[in-house]
C-alpha cells in the first residue's frame, strides 16, 4: 500500500513509477499503403509493413535511463581520416626524390611543410578515438549504475491528478525532472 500524495492528499490517480512507464508504451504493427513499382513487362502491387512504438509524453518524463548515444559515427569518421591521412601521407615521400634549392634545411622544412596535412588528419583521426573510448567508458559507467538506479526509479509513486511524483517515506511532491535527476545520481550518471 502506498501513501496519500502529499500535493492533494488523494489516492485515486497514484499510480506506481514502473506501471506507468511501462503503461505509456504502446507497440503498433500494420500495413502500409499500397505501393506499385515496374517490374519487367507489368507492374508489381506490395504493401509495405508498418511497426513501431508510441511512447506518451508522461512516460517519457519517467524514463530511468538517458537515451543511448550511437557511437559508431565517431569510429567511422576516425576511419575515413586514416584513410584520407595515408593519401596525404604518400606527398612526402614524393618531394625527397627532387632536392629544393637551399640545401638540406631546405629540404627538412620542405618534407615538414608537405607532410604538415597528413600530421593535421592523423591528429583529428587520434582525438576521435579518444571521444569514442570516453563514450564507451561512459556508457560501461552508466551500465554499472543502473541497479541502484532502478532500485531508486522502482520507489517512486506519480500523482496523475498533480502531475508529480513522490516517495512514500519522503512527504513532498516531485517535478518529474527533478525524480529523473534524483535516480541519475542514484545511478552514478548524472551531469
């Protein structure tokens, strides 16, 4: 059994954190329109499948977890500047064979200059693979953390009539921003 809440005193709308999350999630599957595309002498009719989930804007407000980043992008684009960074790599090596006028000062400061580019894309690749290596420890540091915050998450009681929510032992309503913050830290996640 739950107690009142502490904004209007009822306990007609209170409804337990996990039930209306899970409450607010509706999962659809269905067809599409009709599409028709040419295929050979005739046309070919299919309809396209439709699947998904609709979340309500209250369970969004009590998720217990920040959405996960996709981190992919960051180790793509670290790849495509290697791979940029070797092409650039190759002018170096063609400007030892023709000596500039100046001697051999002249030629280091020239090998310098040309090679400069490559330095510069090979820097970026390097400083996009710490980024990724900061998101995945990031993302293994949240992993760790979510037990304690579901324990803290599991705990919380949301008034529909007040549009808050509160634990039952603590005796004042919270914003639903404010619980999400409380289970953050709960978790070792916040920011």
């Amino acid at each position: 059994m739950t107690e009142r809440c502490p904004s209007c005193g009822l306990l007609d709308q209170v409804q337990h954190v996990p039930a209306v999350y899970r409450g607010g999630h509706s999962f659809f599957r269905g067809q599409g329109p009709a599409v028709t595309v040419p295929a050979g002498d005739g046309f070919v009719t299919t309809n396209t499948q439709v699947s998904g989930v609709s979340v309500t804007a209250v369970a969004r407000s009590l998720d217990p977890f920040p959405p996960p980043r996709r981190d992919g992008g960051l180790l793509a684009a670290a790849i495509v500047l290697a791979l940029a960074g070797s092409c650039f790599l190759l002018l170096p090596f063609s400007a030892i064979g023709d000596p500039p006028p100046g001697g051999l000062a002249a030629k280091a400061l020239g090998i310098a200059v040309i090679s400069l580019p490559s330095v510069c894309v090979y820097g970026t690749a390097g400083v996009l693979v710490w980024l990724y290596v900061r998101r995945l420890r990031a993302h293994r540091r949240q992993r760790r953390g979510v037990p304690a915050a579901q324990q803290v998450w599991e705990q919380g009681w949301f008034c529909h009539r007040c549009g808050g929510v509160y634990f039952a032992d603590a005796g004042r309503l919270l914003t639903p921003a404010h619980f999400r913050q409380l289970v953050a830290r709960a978790g070792g996640y916040d920011r």
